[in-house]
C-alpha cells in the first residue's frame, strides 16, 4: 500500500481515514497533516490512499469494453485495466500511467485538463 505524505496528495483527493474506515475528501494540508471534513486534522499515518475498483469506475459512469472500464466524451476517453490508465483527449494526446488508487485517477485525470468529478 502505497504511504501517503504531503507530497502525493492534492485538496480535493479522496482517501480513507484508517481507524473508521470512512473515506472522505481532503480539504487543506500542511507537512504534518492532512485537513478534511472531520473536525480534527489527520496525521499522514491515520490516512490510506483508496484502491481503484471497478466498482468504483461503474458507479462514475464507466462502462465494460471488452476488458476495459471506459468513459467517453466527445472531447476525451479514460480508459482502466487492472492498474493500466489511458487518456486520449479530443487534440489526438494519449497518455499511459499506472493507476492503481483514487487519487492517482484524479490526478491523472486533473493533469490531462479533464473536468470529471471522481465520486466515491
């Protein structure tokens, strides 16, 4: 499992607070802590990154392609694989990185100038 620091996480991404389970959004964030929707800043070590699933992409609107979970728009596709992530973007860029948690689609999906919100 990947450990998270100030440094691999941005405000807005999700991630999960260890001791109740409960996944939730990141507000703020300085080098010793994590602010989100809990009325008390986390230490990094009480949070974890969420695991992608396909779950999680179908509840976002991706659809099973022949293996692949894809969205499409007219102006761009995310695909997913097990932990292989394509974006193709309506100017003819493809980009290919290893995914494997929440908020590296988000960040993925962020750097590529997509406007999709990732619900979890």
């Amino acid at each position: 499992m990947e450990k998270l620091d100030c440094r691999s996480i941005m405000i807005g991404d999700w991630v999960m607070v260890k001791l109740t389970q409960h996944n939730t959004t990141v507000t703020n964030i300085d080098s010793n802590s994590v602010y989100t929707e809990a009325a008390f800043p986390l230490r990094y070590d009480e949070i974890e990154p969420i695991p992608l699933t396909p779950e999680i992409l179908e509840q976002n609107g991706f659809e099973d392609w022949d293996g692949w979970l894809c969205f499409d728009t007219d102006e761009f596709s995310i695909s997913w694989c097990g932990t292989i992530l394509k974006i193709h973007s309506d100017n003819g860029t493809c980009e290919l990185v290893t995914c494997m948690y929440v908020h590296e689609l988000q960040h993925a999906i962020k750097l590529c100038g997509i406007e999709k919100e990732i619900k979890v």
